[in-house]
C-alpha cells in the first residue's frame, strides 16, 4: 500500500464525522488497488456525499463494493481513467463486475438522486456498456414538473462503436444524455 494512498485513507476514517463530507476529489493521486478497497469501505453508506471524483486512480474491484450501499445522495460520480490500468484476466473481470455494479445500483434504485457518470477513458467493452445503457433506460426519474432530472452519461474512448452509441441515444429518454466524444 502506497504511503500516500495510506495516509488519505486513514485520515478519512479519523475524520469526524466523515459523514459530513460532501465533495471529495482524489483525482489523479495514482492509489493502487488495495488502499482503494479501504478508501471506498469508508465511504460505504455515506449519508452526505454528493460529489466523488476518483478519476486517475486504480480501482478496478473496488467499485462494486462501494455499489452494494452507495452514498445516498450521491449525484457526481467520476471514474475517469479508473479501470484502463487492467491489464490481466483478474482485473478485466473485477472491471467487468464493476461496470455491471453500477448498472445493479442505477436499476435498484440505491443512486436516485445522481445527475452524472463519467467512466470516459476506461477501455470498457461494447457489451459492458450496453449493460450500462440497458441500465440506464431502466431508470426511474421524479415526476415532479418543477424538477427536471437529468442524467449524463460520458462514455467517452472506450471500445464502443458510433453504431452501438447512436443507436442508444435514440432510444434513450429526452432527459438522458451520452457524451461519447
């Protein structure tokens, strides 16, 4: 475990009361898997987080852990760069269990408040993100006409063909947006 990966992930599980946070950037701190699993372990149920921005960062695995009980307000979610480092079978398949956590979470309901998902530059296959898209058309969307929910959708440089893409924007809900390039 890095030292610096470490020490981030400690100091979150001193922090009191770590419920209180509601944006959190470790964007581009390069922490390796293992402080991953503890870093998101922390913040498993978080009752205040709205904002978490993981981008640059190794967790493939430790997502669908974080998924099993997702911050209940969570509305940004960056994954930006997250999964590309896989490299062996294992971690393609952590990947893989990754990508359909999120979809699990968004057609269980545990992330009805999120507005944005950013897995753009993770190297993802076509069929992990028709799951995601299939997923995503599930989705259920408050009714209320003074509140437009939205969600966004960057999938960006992965394996995905415009074909495939094209083909789901329009089938998607108005209020769903993919940004693929």
């Amino acid at each position: 475990m890095g030292e610096h990966g470490a020490f981030i992930a400690q100091a979150l599980k001193d922090t009191a009361p770590v419920s209180k946070i509601r944006h959190l950037d470790l964007s581009g701190n390069r922490i390796p898997v293992e402080v991953s699993a503890v870093l998101l372990s922390v913040l498993t149920g978080h009752t205040q987080l709205q904002t978490l921005i993981l981008d640059y960062n190794r967790l493939a695995g430790c997502v669908s852990k974080l998924m099993q009980s997702p911050p209940t307000l969570l509305k940004h979610l960056r994954l930006s760069w997250t999964l590309r480092y896989v490299r062996d079978k294992q971690e393609d398949e952590d990947a893989r269990k990754d990508v359909l956590s999120i979809s699990s979470a968004i057609v269980n309901g545990k992330l009805p408040h999120i507005e944005q998902i950013d897995l753009s530059d993770n190297e993802l296959s076509e069929s992990d993100l028709e799951s995601l898209l299939k997923s995503v058309q599930d989705m259920k969307f408050p009714e209320n006409p003074d509140h437009v929910a939205k969600l966004v959708l960057k999938i960006g440089w992965n394996f995905a063909q415009d074909e495939l893409i094209n083909t789901w924007k329009s089938k998607l809900l108005p209020h769903i947006n993919i940004q693929y390039k």
